[in-house]
C-alpha cells in the first residue's frame, strides 16, 4: 500500500473516532490530490512538449538538400551585421 493510501486510511480512523473534525473533504485529500497536482501541470507539459515538436518539424524542414539550417542563417544575419 501506497504512503498516500496508508495516510488516508489514518484520516479515516482519525475522523470516525472523532479525534479530528476536519471536512471529509480534508480527510480525503491524500486520494484526490494527485490528481488534482496531474491536472494542474498536464497541461503546462503538454504546451511544452508542443512547442518543441513544433521545432524540431521546423528543424527538420530546414534541413531539405539546397537549403540551410536555422542557425547557419543565423550566423549568416549576425556577420552582416558586423
């Protein structure tokens, strides 16, 4: 058994006992939490993972015969700057 899953079953005890009046709410959150934290960051990932998917499309696209890399044409900009 998890350590989540052993904190809960001591919330129980606890709370039927009456040794504590939190909210079952309360008394519950070691099951409820991880996946509240999962869907809290799923969706920062899954915008992060895009993005670089989306770049490595980009990179390989850029790496066609004839044609330059990204970064080749960006050194290309900066000694024209120069």
């Amino acid at each position: 058994m998890s350590f989540l899953g052993v904190l809960t079953l001591i919330f129980i005890v606890l709370k039927l006992t009456g040794s504590i009046t939190w909210s079952w709410w309360w008394v519950l959150c070691p099951l409820w939490a991880p996946l509240a934290i999962f869907l809290a960051i799923f969706p920062v990932w899954s915008s992060y993972r895009s993005r670089l998917l989306k770049k490595q499309e980009e990179d390989l696209r850029d790496l066609r015969p004839g044609r330059r890399s990204r970064f080749e044409q960006e050194v290309e900009n900066l000694k024209k700057e120069n």
